[in-house]
C-alpha cells in the first residue's frame, strides 16, 4: 500500500475537477491528434474550434441544452472538436448523468 501526502491527495482532486469543468484543457492534457503528417501530437484548439465552443457553452448556460447544426468548411478540425466534446462528457461526468442519459448520448454519437 503507497502512503500519500495529503496534499498530493488535494492537489489530484483539484486537478481532476479542473479537467471536468475544463474542456479545452482536458483536450490539450489528455487527449491526442495525428496531423497532417502523421505525427501524435496534444489537441490543441484552432479558432473555429474555440469559436464553435464558446457557442455552444453559450447556448448551454442560456437554455440548459445544446442543439446546433455546422456548416462547417473544410478541415476546420470542428468534427474531432465535436469527438472530444462528446468523448469528454462520456468519461468524466459519467457519475453525475443517469445511465440512460449517458447511453443515449455516448452509445449514439
């Protein structure tokens, strides 16, 4: 058994709610992208992915869902932005949503 300080215990647990409240940083901390050579590299937002976001979590505050359509361009990274949106309301609210709620929105998308 590994005994643990304290305050690494506090410092994990503040880490681990920054990370569920923060989408951009979860993506660019935990989740990876190939670009365009081929190379595994953090997901970093562009603008339009940023822009997208902040529509979205507008939305979000002001009617307690989120519903939108893109038209989006090409290679405007918005459906991996969308991937990760999805990804991360899967793994790290999965306590916090019902069982039919999280299938409904992670099984389907």
């Amino acid at each position: 058994m590994t005994n643990h300080h304290p305050h690494q215990a506090t410092q994990a647990k503040q880490r681990l709610q920054h990370l569920r409240q923060n989408l951009q940083a979860y993506s660019a901390h935990l989740l990876k992208i190939a670009d365009k050579q081929g190379i595994t590299t953090p997901f970093l937002w562009n603008r339009a992915q940023q822009y997208v976001h902040e529509r979205l979590e507008e939305q979000l505050a002001n009617t307690g869902k989120v519903r939108a359509l893109i038209l989006k361009g090409r290679q405007q990274g918005i459906s991996t932005y969308t991937a990760a949106r999805f990804y991360h309301r899967c793994t790290m609210h999965h306590g916090k949503l019902k069982r039919k709620e999280i299938n409904k929105q992670c099984v389907a998308q």
